[in-house]
C-alpha cells in the first residue's frame, strides 16, 4: 500500500490482460548466460517479453529481474514485428 498525494493521475486496468504462464516458469533455470551486464534467456512460448501498460509483472522481463535481483533492459525482441 502506498499513499496516493491528492491530485495525483491513477490509471487503473479493471480487467488487464493476463499471462498466468509467466508464474509457471522457474526463470533460474531459463537463464542461459550472463556475462557483462549482459542477460541471456530462453523465453518460453505464450510469456510476452516485456511488460505491458495494464501488467507489469507477467512477464519474462520482469521475471528475470526478480531472479539476477538488478534493473534489466530488452534489446532484442523476436516476438514482435520488426
């Protein structure tokens, strides 16, 4: 719970976009390398590689992050139309 300042922009998702898959997933052991500051995965199939604006956590990004316990970014995106 966090307090809310008065006048502050709440956006809320009553019905967000799920990607239950996501908390299936032992992501330690989908880590292939990390050399760097560099983080290897293998994704699973059905898991978005990135957050969404209506869920923040049921992704593979935000997963891995949990796991290596550090900020990450995505640079390469094979599920999505370049």
């Amino acid at each position: 719970n966090v307090p809310v300042p008065r006048g502050a922009y709440i956006r809320v998702h009553a019905n967000p976009k799920r990607h239950l898959e996501a908390n299936d997933v032992d992501w330690s052991n989908h880590i292939l390398a990390e050399v760097h500051g560099l983080v290897v995965i293998d994704k699973p199939a059905a898991v978005p590689t990135v957050p969404t604006v209506d869920n923040l956590v049921e992704s593979a990004l935000s997963r891995v992050q949990e796991v290596v316990r550090q900020p990450l970014l995505s640079t390469s995106r094979l599920d999505t139309c370049t």
